[in-house]
C-alpha cells in the first residue's frame, strides 16, 4: 500500500505492530492522521500479538490478492483477555454478556 510519503509498504507483522502502537508513523495514503488511537501501554504483548493473528487471519497474504483462509477466526478468538468473542473480557476483565 502506498504511504503519505509515497513509499510503498507491505502490511506484514512490522507494520501492523508498528501501526497499533504508533498509528501515525505509516498515514496510509487518503487517510488523515491522528484518526486511531496510539496502543503503546494499553495492551500486553500476548494481547498484541493475538491482535496481529486475527488482522492476518482476515486479509490476504501480504503481497497477494487471494485471502489467506477461508475467513475463519484464529484458534483462540474469544478466550483471550481484551480480544471479542464469546466468553471473552475487556481488558478491564469485565464480562460480554450474551444476546
């Protein structure tokens, strides 16, 4: 994808990391700064990581235009503290109540 700068960047897991805590390093070319909030010191590293799996899991393979899995989620969404799903809790270990 192409940045603010006019590099051009592959969204692998560098990119991601780097975009999660300092989403205004690489401005995507049309989009404005300061539009997601900077990460650093909210999430553990095991909640980074699990985040980076789940963003992976639902686009293509970087540098390819053929999604990587069939869409389905990686094996641990939803038991992950702070990562949706059933049965899951926010980072401030509250409950998602069912529907």
């Amino acid at each position: 994808m192409q940045i603010t700068s006019g590099q051009t960047v592959i969204a692998d897991d560098s990119y991601l990391r780097e975009s999660i805590l300092n989403p205004n390093a690489k401005i995507v070319y049309g989009f404005a700064p300061n539009i997601m909030p900077n990460f650093t010191g909210q999430i553990s590293e095991e909640q980074l990581v699990a985040l980076i799996s789940y963003i992976k899991a639902l686009g293509p393979e970087p540098g390819t235009q053929q999604p990587s899995s069939s869409g389905t989620a990686p094996k641990n969404y939803g038991t992950e503290k702070g990562i949706a799903g059933p049965g899951a809790t926010s980072i401030s270990g509250s409950q998602v109540e069912s529907r």
